[in-house]
C-alpha cells in the first residue's frame, strides 16, 4: 500500500538554452500581440546614428572614418546617417518611434527627411516634418513668436 502525497498544479513549458524546454509553475502569461510590419529604414538609420555618435563620443571608436572603413561604407553615406543627428530633438524622438510598415513601402523617404536635417533652424524643421508627415507642429513659445514676427517661415 502507497500513502503517497499528491501535488496537483499547472506547469507550462518554454524554450531554454541550447534547445532545452524549461518548466515554470503557474499557467502561461498571456503574450502581447507582436506588432505587425517592420521597423522603418529611417528609424533604423535614426537608432545607428546615436549609437555611432555615443561610440565616438567614448572614445570606443576614433572617429567617424573608422565606423564607416568598419562597417564597409563610405564616408559619405556615414554622413547622410550622422547628419540625422542635425533633427531637433523631438523630431529625432519621432523618427525612432514612426509605426511599423509593411511591404516594401516606407511611411516616409530617407531622401525627404534628410532634406529637413539639412534645414539648421528647428523651427523650419519642425513645420517641414508636419507637412511630410502630416501631423500638427508642436512649437516652443518663441518659435511661434520668430514665425509671426517675420523672421521664419510664413505659413
């Protein structure tokens, strides 16, 4: 005769390292659908420009010559990716965060948001970055002041 203790309870299984399956107690969590789509070209491009900023910035890498003889690219094309960088901030926040797309598509061309990096007044960026993106602009109180008083873009 068994006098045996019985446990009962649920257990689900993942995947482990190496191809081992991995028990956890307690039912399985209930996942986050996965977005569908792809991350934009532009925010990729958008997310390498800070880090190839914040590498030279630490001294990990001498400057930006070497990123590009590293990453096989010309020094020009490393350009137009730094030069990214020259996006007002909030636009730049923007660029990470566009949704994703599908298909061969982009929801906006590289070649138009570069036009705007080129563009040193962020007020001027800002009102480029609402027309290509059709969204309302969001401005500092004294850009809205410079625009009014005749010293930027009249819209």
């Amino acid at each position: 005769m068994s006098d045996g203790i019985t446990l009962d309870f649920k257990v689900h299984f993942t995947a482990g390292p190496c191809g081992s399956r991995v028990m956890h107690v307690g039912e399985r969590s209930v996942q986050r659908p996965v977005p569908q789509g792809r991350v934009p070209r532009i925010s990729r491009l958008m997310a390498l420009a800070i880090r190839f900023d914040d590498l030279v910035r630490r001294g990990e890498m001498r400057d930006f010559a070497e990123i590009a003889e590293l990453g096989h690219v010309t020094r020009a094309r490393l350009s137009q990716i730094i030069n990214l960088l020259n996006l007002a901030p909030d636009i730049q926040e923007a660029v990470l965060f566009l949704a994703p797309v599908s298909g061969e598509s982009e929801a906006l061309p590289e070649r138009r948001v570069r036009s705007i990096a080129a563009e040193p007044d962020w007020a001027k960026q800002r009102l480029s970055w609402s027309d290509a993106t059709a969204r309302p602009v969001r401005r500092l109180p004294h850009e809205a002041q410079s625009l009014h008083a005749g010293h930027g873009v009249d819209r």
